[in-house]
C-alpha cells in the first residue's frame, strides 16, 4: 500500500494523470457515511483518490486515513477493508 498526499483535489487533472499512468475504468465513486467493506482483494492493480471526505483502509500492515487530495495505490491480490463514518467521494482506476 503506497499513500501519497498530492493535494489534488480537481476530478478532471486526477482523471488526465491516472490515463497517462495507464490507469483503466476511471470512475467517481461515492460512499456515504457509515459505509464498510470487509475484507477483500483486487485481481488488478487499484487506485483510490480522494475527493472529499474522509476513508480508512486498513491492509494486513496497518491502516491509514485518506483526507481529501490523498492517494492511495495499492498492489493486486492486497487484501483489504475499507470504512468511512463521514462519507467520502474518490477516483477509481484498475491497471492490469
């Protein structure tokens, strides 16, 4: 799992930077509070980007809460969970 704080918050420079990264099936997904996803893997390579609002992913290494501007990447077969008692909005994208 690799976070980094970009600060980037504009959908449309997230969506130009993740196609020139090769990034494939961008999308905004929203989740409103009180949201959790249990345990589970991605058979591709996954992004998630925030928008606004708040997440917590948590992997087998430990968790991490991503705030708006935050990216995270994370490898495929990573097994994760993910829960937000705010609501969040962020960018997905797969990389085969």
């Amino acid at each position: 799992m690799k976070v980094l704080k970009t600060g980037i918050k504009d959908l449309e420079k997230i969506k130009e930077i993740l196609t020139k990264e090769g990034y494939e099936d961008i999308f905004v997904w929203y989740d409103p509070a009180g949201s959790f996803y249990d345990w589970h893997t991605h058979p591709y390579q996954e992004v998630r980007w925030v928008i606004e609002g708040e997440i917590v992913m948590g992997t087998e290494d430990g968790d991490i809460t991503l705030q708006a501007g935050d990216r995270l990447d994370l490898p495929a077969g990573t097994r994760h969970w993910a829960k937000t008692e705010k609501g969040v909005r962020y960018v997905c994208g797969s990389k085969k």
